[in-house]
C-alpha cells in the first residue's frame, strides 16, 4: 500500500513508522492526510494512546518546517479532544520525547497523545525531568537571553 502525497524515496530502511507511512507494517490508523498520519500506539499507557507524525522522515521538531509544524499541530488539535470522547478520559497529555536523553525510541517525531483518568496514578509532564535544578535569577536570566537570541 502506498499513501498518498508522499514522496517514499527518502525513507530510511530502518525507520518503524516510515515502514507504517509506507503500508509496510500495519498500523490502526485514526487521522491521515497528505502530510500528517496518526494511528494508536502499538504499547498503549492508556486506551486510545495516539501517536500523531509527520509521513516524512524527520528526527527532531526542530526539522519540521512552518507549514508541515501547523499541519502536525492541526491534526493534534483535532484529535486530542475526540480521543479523550471516545475512551471517556477526563484529560490528556500531549507531548513529544526529543532525543535519545528525553526517552525518544523511534528516530521520528511523534507526538503523543496519551488519555488521563482521574486517579490513574500517573504523573505530569512536570515528572519527566530529574531532579529539579536550583537555577539562580541571573542563570534564569542569562538562559533566557541565550534563547532569544
Ligand atoms: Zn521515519
């Protein structure tokens, strides 16, 4: 199965969700358009865990250009309230592990989508770090300068 609007040529062999963008391995797909494709993650933390991708082979967030970023957004935004429906959740983490450190297994971006449930004994997106630095106000402010650039 080839879908469509994608250019395969520039896949990576190795790559598990190019292999599912290309029809090679199967997948419950929930969203798809030219650019953007969404299907449930095959190692749910929750039902209805979604992963949403970019079809194109991208490593980090920081690769995805302007207009295939609101198409990916787009499709997060539109999805993220419809699985909550479908499975009854009473909330949702969305996010993104980028790089290896931050506990990216698959070398594409991926947002997930993971449904929450009032006493499921999960955490926050604030648990994912280690222990929390003690950051100085002048270290806050020369990082945040640095980042602005
Ligand atoms: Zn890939």
């Amino acid at each position: 199965m080839i879908r469509r609007g994608v250019d395969l040529s520039h896949m990576p062999d190795d790559c598990v969700f190019c292999s599912i963008v290309a029809g090679e391995i199967p997948a419950r797909t929930v969203h798809e358009t030219d650019e953007v494709l969404a299907f449930l993650d095959a190692n749910p933390l929750a039902p209805g865990h979604t992963l949403v991708i970019p079809k194109v082979h991208v490593r980090h967030v920081g690769e995805i250009d302007d207009d295939l970023t609101s198409e990916l957004f787009a499709a997060v935004a539109e999805l993220t309230p419809r699985i909550r429906d479908v499975v009854n959740a009473d909330a949702a983490n969305v996010g993104i592990n980028d790089g290896r450190a931050a506990g990216q297994e698959v070398p594409h971006v991926h947002v997930h989508v993971i449904p929450r449930f009032e006493g499921d004994d999960g955490s926050p997106i604030h648990a994912v770090a280690g222990e929390r630095p003690e950051l100085t106000d002048d270290e806050l402010d020369a990082i945040a300068a640095d980042i602005t650039g």
